[in-house]
C-alpha cells in the first residue's frame, strides 16, 4: 500500500467516524473466513456497516476527528472491526446473536452520542439501550395516557349523570 492510498483510507475512516454517532470497535481475530463473511451479511441485513481496519489507522482518524478519547488507547490492540450503525443497541445485538455460545467477536470499546462504554462486560447493558424512536413511542405513550383516562372518566360520568337524571324523571312520574 502506497503512501497516497494509506492516506486516503485514514480520510475516508476519519470522514464516517465523523459522520457517526454510533460506532463499536471489536476484535474478530480468530474468525475464520466462512465466519467472517457471516458476519458481514448480518450486519447487512440489520443496516450495520462493517470495516476491519489497522488500528494505526483507526487511531489517525479518530485523532482527526473530534471523537478521540484516551479511552481507545487501551482498546486498539490486535485484530479490530468496525461496526457503524445508525441506532445505538443494533451492533450490540450482532454481537451478541452471532457470537451465541462462542466468545468471537469481542467488544473492545462503543462510542453511542458522545458516550463510550469500554469492555466487552458492557455488552448486555448496550443491548437494552433504547433507539430514539423507542423513546418517543414510550413518550408519545405516557403521554396519551392521562388524556385517556379523563375521556373515560367524562365519559362514563356522563352515563351516570343521564343514568340518574332518568332515574329521577321516572320516580317523579
């Protein structure tokens, strides 16, 4: 690899983790190629973008960009892949459903709207992470919930007011 062709891939690196809200870095040192390429068409099918870097170039363009933390010192050792994705919890649940009873891949570091999580015992806790439109369901949600509850209330009130209005009519009568 040339010079110019390193330096293009560090740029087109530092341009999605720049465009990224969410990303995972994990090791898959270990996959064979079969299991690889599994991989890669789950993350397809779930919309999750999956790139396997050096981590010198994983290091240059976080440092590019305004993502860089010390925290992916530790992280970018060995084998690394990156999963971008658009929903936070998404990469975690790849991970966990393809890794099943085997211990590949492992979560190096997440970075999920500024947060990032460092570990792979941080995996179960990212996949309960809710998406944006979870939380406005849940939202929208409680919302309607109160304003259930006094139509219901007017609502049947308004049954017993009639109720007892005609009860009263007939008892006169």
């Amino acid at each position: 690899m040339t010079k110019a062709e390193k330096q293009a891939t560090i740029d087109a690196l530092t341009e999605q983790i720049s465009n990224s809200n969410v990303f995972y870095i994990a090791d898959t040192q270990g996959l064979n190629v079969e299991a690889t390429n599994q991989l890669r068409k789950l993350c397809f099918q779930k919309g999750v973008q999956l790139k396997v870097a050096k981590n010198t170039f994983i290091k240059k363009a976080l440092s590019a960009g305004d993502k860089y933390s010390n925290e992916f010192e530790g992280a970018l050792k060995g084998t690394s892949a990156i999963f971008f994705s658009e929903v936070g919890n998404v990469p975690a649940k790849i991970i966990k459903e393809f890794r099943g009873d085997k211990e590949l891949p492992i979560l190096k570091i997440a970075y999920i709207e500024e947060a990032i999580f460092v570990g792979d015992d941080k995996l179960s806790e990212l996949t309960k992470i809710k998406s944006k439109e979870e939380l406005l369901g849940e939202v929208i949600t409680l919302l309607q919930s109160p304003a259930k509850n006094v139509i219901s209330a007017l609502k049947s009130s308004s049954n017993t007011i009639a109720g007892l209005v005609k009860a009263l009519e007939e008892r006169s009568n």
